[in-house]
C-alpha cells in the first residue's frame, strides 16, 4: 500500500483523536478512539469501515482554509481504495479498471455480445426461447467458470485484507452482528441517525441510503431468481422461459426494478456530490461500475418486455455480455467494497465484543 496515503490518514486521524468533537458521528470515531497510536492495520480498517456520509467533514472545525487542512473521508477513501487495490488478485487488473473504467466495461460488455450474436449467426440450437440463440450447455459453460473465478479473487483479498488488520478468529456472534448492521445500512444513516451530508453541506439524507439498499436487496432478489430458475431446471425438470407467475419472475422482475431504481438514484448523487471528498482518482471506475450495474438490471427487465419479438436476440446478447462483464469484472470494481465492509464490520464486532 502507499505510504504517503498512510501517512496522511495518521497525520489527520491523530488530530481527530485529540479534538474528538465527532466522536459520535458514525462507527469510525469510536474506533478511532480507542487507539492511541495508528498503525496501518488501524488505518487500513478505519477506511474499510468508513461509509463516506461526510458528516465529520462539514461538522470540522479544522477543514481548509485553517492550516490543519482536515479532510478525513478523502483521506480515508484514498487509503480504501489503495487497499482494494492492493488486495485484489491479481492486482494489475484492479489499478486498470481505475484508470479506465468505463472504457473497460463498454469494451467487455460488446465483445462478449459481438461473441454471443456469432453463436446466433451460426444457427438455431433448436431450443426454446433463449435456448433457440444460446444453448443451456453453452451458457452453463462459459459462466459458470466467470462466476466461480470471481469468488476465489474476492475470497483470495479479503484473507489479504485479514492478514493486514491483524483479524482474530471469527465467532457466529461477530458474523450475525455484522450482517444486521450491513442489512440495515447503519453506517449510512450516520451518527445520530439523521442520514447522509453526501448531497449538500448542511442537508442530512437517507436517499443515499434508500438507494444503496434498493440496489442491495435487488440484487439479491435477481440472485434469488436465477437460483431458483437453476433448481427448477435440475431438479423439478422445468426449464425456462418461465411465466409472469413463476417464482423466477416473481423475484427477478422486482429485483430488476430496485436496481435500475437504486442505481439512477447513486449516479445522480455521484455527479452531484463534492468529488474532493472521496478518491477522485477512484470515481470514473465507480462510476463505470453503477453503470454496468444499471445495464445488467436495465437489460434484463428489457430482455423479459421484448422476449418474443425479433430483437430478441440482439437484446439477449446484450444482457448475456452485460452480466458476463459484471461477474468477471466484480474483484476490480466497486462491487468488491460490499464484501471489504462486511469484513470491517466483522472486524469492527469484534472490538466491541473485546471492548
């Protein structure tokens, strides 16, 4: 990880320490001032932990023009970003999907739709619906291995990350703890539970929050719908395409709505909000990242509307290269940082518990 950025998150979160006006503003502060002395494990899980609400920002006394020159998100948001980048196997791939993070989607998402049409130009498997352009066996093929590759990155950089922050051995109590916490968004209803400061600087607001877990709980919906369209395919031997009623559509379609909601709603709060006080080397590829998320959902819902007319195959590939890019893409993208908070917030019981 780069030492400048450490050395900047210590500098700041030593006066932090010593002022402790915020100390009630989000989980952070307790944390932070239990410590004496920051090392880069401390830092490291300090800005895992930290949801950018940027409460403590406005809130400070200390902010430029006075010389102390505090910004604590953007510090803590650089370091968090160095340390996904850091963590991330392999690493080269995250530090490019940075830099060049909607050109990196776009090109994914159409070469993969360019491969999936050329199944099509080939001719008919003789399938129905999806099946009549991509085959079962082909589509169980190539994402399978993209959506299992994601899980051995992932589960490879959080055991790095866990080795940083000097983790101790994990307790179901820490795990349950952890998950109440993500479920709810705590830590974007900030301090006192008045929301986030991330659109203006005096304005506290859920929407940030609503909008992250509208993406969170589609999401979930989406991967719900999928599984059981798999189990109904393997063992009740009823593949798809399903109907309006079917428990696959009945949880995927909602699904698609929040996410397609969730994610207009965080790309208008990012292009909204102050850059300087998050990783502004960090925000194409964030962005790149909603994006994608949106054409995954925004696809699929289309997908289901078109699904028997002639553009269908078009639109499928589309969809099929949207979340073919999403999965292989996730270790490097934003969506890992869902998984990096769920550790620091197992991290974070485990204080508590120790407290």
């Amino acid at each position: 990880m780069q030492t400048d950025l450490l050395q900047e998150a210590r500098r700041q979160s030593e006066i932090c320490n010593a002022c402790r006006y915020c100390e009630g503003y989000c989980s952070v502060f307790p944390a932070l001032h239990e410590e004496r002395f920051f090392t880069d494990a401390n830092l490291t899980q300090l800005a895992n932990l930290c949801h950018n609400c940027r409460g403590c920002y406005y809130a400070c006394q200390y902010t430029a023009p006075h010389e102390f020159d505090l910004n604590l998100p953007k510090a803590l948001a650089e370091v968090r970003q160095d340390s996904w980048e850091s963590f991330a196997w392999p690493a080269p791939l995250a530090r490019w999907f940075q830099k060049s993070g909607v050109m990196i989607a776009l090109a994914t998402i159409l070469g993969f739709a360019v491969h999936f049409l050329a199944f099509r130009a080939l001719g008919s498997s003789g399938g129905e619906g999806f099946y009549a352009v991509l085959p079962h066996s082909a589509m169980v093929a190539i994402f399978l291995p993209a959506f299992l590759f994601p899980l051995l990155s992932i589960a490879v950089s959080l055991r790095r990350y866990w080795q940083a922050t000097d983790g101790a051995r994990v307790t179901v109590t820490n795990v349950v703890d952890a998950f109440s916490s993500a479920a709810k968004m705590k830590n974007l209803a900030g301090g006192h539970g008045d929301g986030c400061n991330f659109e203006d600087e005096d304005r506290f607001s859920h929407t940030r929050r609503l909008s992250h877990q509208a993406v969170m709980y589609g999401f979930l919906l989406c991967f719900a719908s999928t599984s059981v369209g798999t189990l109904m395919h393997y063992l009740l031997d009823l593949p798809a395409p399903y109907s309006l009623w079917s428990l696959p559509k009945l949880l995927g379609i909602p699904g698609g709505i929040l996410m397609v909601a969730g994610t207009v709603v965080l790309a208008t709060l990012k292009l909204k909000a102050d850059k300087n006080l998050g990783a502004p080397s960090a925000w194409g590829g964030e962005m790149a990242f909603v994006l994608l998320l949106f054409l995954v959902a925004f696809s699929g819902l289309l997908l289901y509307a078109f699904g028997n007319t002639a553009v269908m195959p078009a639109m499928l590939a589309i969809h099929l290269g949207s979340v073919l890019s999403f999965f292989l893409l996730t270790p490097y993208t934003k969506m890992a940082h869902g998984f990096y908070r769920l550790a620091a917030l197992v991290r974070d019981a485990q204080r508590k518990a120790a407290g």
